[in-house]
C-alpha cells in the first residue's frame, strides 16, 4: 500500500509503515512488527504511542508481552474530520492575527523596493 495517503492526513513516514504493518500483521508484538517495518523497535513505540492518542492502535497483554492490534481502518476518517477541525481553527486566529502582524510589518522599517522578475 502507498503511504502517501496516510501522510497527507498527518501521519509520518514511520506511524505509517507500523499502522500498514499491523493491518497486514494483524495482532502482534513490537519485536515482530519491528522486524517487519524493518525499523528500530525505539522508533516502533514512538510511532505506536502516536497512533494510540489517535486512537487508532490499542494492546493488550498476553504472556507476559503487550500485543499491539490497530483499528478499524474507519477511525481514520474520524482522524480526518479532527485535522480539518484544527485546520480552521487556526484559520480564524491567523485571520484575528493579521492585523497585528501587519502592523509589525508596516513597523519593520525600511525595505527595498525593486524587485527582479525572471
């Protein structure tokens, strides 16, 4: 699968190839995923720790070790919907902010005024 897609909604390269990883895997170890990712298991939890505030991974304990098992591919819809909450979010405080950052631009002193156009 291409990870782009994941990575456009927020994913790094690495919190993608483990999701993808235990899609394909199914319920497993972080040695086991580790290995598959062909990643560090320290680069594993991180990206694992990240996809669990998600809310997309979770584990359980069997024998003594924490199997990690991901969702439901839907939760990434609702990962989307919160990305394009924050996104206009922080559209209306960029548009109250501009103002003030205008008023510090027109504070900055003197500039050039030629420009070259190739």
């Amino acid at each position: 699968m291409d990870i782009n897609l994941l990575k456009k909604i927020g994913f790094s390269d690495k919190s993608a190839q483990v999701y993808v990883g235990l899609l394909q895997l199914g319920p497993s170890p972080v040695r086991k995923l580790a290995e598959f990712c062909q990643l560090n298991r320290g680069s594993v939890y991180d990206a694992l720790k990240w996809l669990e505030e998600q809310g997309l991974v979770s584990f359980y304990d069997q024998k003594s070790k924490q199997h990690f098992v991901a969702e439901h591919p839907e939760r990434l819809q609702a990962l989307l919907v919160k990305e394009k909450e924050t996104l206009e979010q922080a559209e209306n405080d960029l548009e109250k902010t501009i103002p003030e950052l205008e008023a510090l631009y027109n504070n900055g002193g003197d500039r050039p005024v030629a420009k070259y156009f190739a």
